[in-house]
C-alpha cells in the first residue's frame, strides 16, 4: 500500500515538473497565453468623462491611454493569463492524483492495511 502511494506522488510530481519544464509543454503555454492575452486585448475599454473636458485634457488622457494599452498592458496581462493557466494545468493534474489515490484506497486490500 504504502508502495502504491509513492508510486501515485511520484509520478504526480513528474507529470507537474514536466509540465512547467518540458520544452513542448512551455511552447504549448506560450502559445495558449498569446492567443488568451490576444482575446483579452482585443476587447476595447472606454473611459467616459462626467464633464466634457478641454481638448489639450482629453488629448492627453488619450496618449496615456494609448501608452498603457500598447506598451504596459500586454506584459502584465500575458503573466496574469501564464499563472492562471499554470494553475489550472496543475489543478488538472492534482485532480487526477486524487482520482488515482481513491481508487487505490477503494481497493479490497487497501482496507486491511489502512486500519493497522
């Protein structure tokens, strides 16, 4: 039994390592976090003024608009998408140990070594 669980948290912390290490996975990631972060971008955000300002203002809030949207916000919403799809991955993979765990618990003999 105890065998068993090595076995399952062995292969468990493989299949995570492989998944933030392996040159296929990490290019898969790369590509899955551009097109997400490329969907996130696209959608257009508008920031509407209580008060008509001047136009020299509103110039200017348009340029720093700009500025964040083309050069700040692809960086940091590309991270964001990376983590949360690593999460995920890893959620994934927790979640079919904990399957593989279950069943090896509900084995008939597994009941005999777990109340020792």
């Amino acid at each position: 039994m105890n065998k068993k669980f090595q076995d399952l948290l062995h292969r468990y912390k493989v299949q995570t390592f492989h998944q933030e290490h392996d040159r296929q996975s990490v290019d898969e990631l790369s590509r899955q976090c551009l097109h997400i972060t490329e969907d996130v971008l696209k959608q257009k955000y508008r920031y509407h003024f209580q008060k008509l300002p001047d136009a020299d203002r509103a110039e200017i809030i348009n340029m720093i608009q700009n500025y964040v949207r083309e050069a700040i916000l692809p960086p940091v919403v590309e991270k964001l998408v990376a983590r949360q799809v690593r999460l995920e991955q890893r959620l994934d993979t927790m979640q079919q140990f904990q399957r593989e765990l279950l069943e090896v618990l509900s084995e008939p003999g597994a009941r005999e070594h777990v109340q020792r």
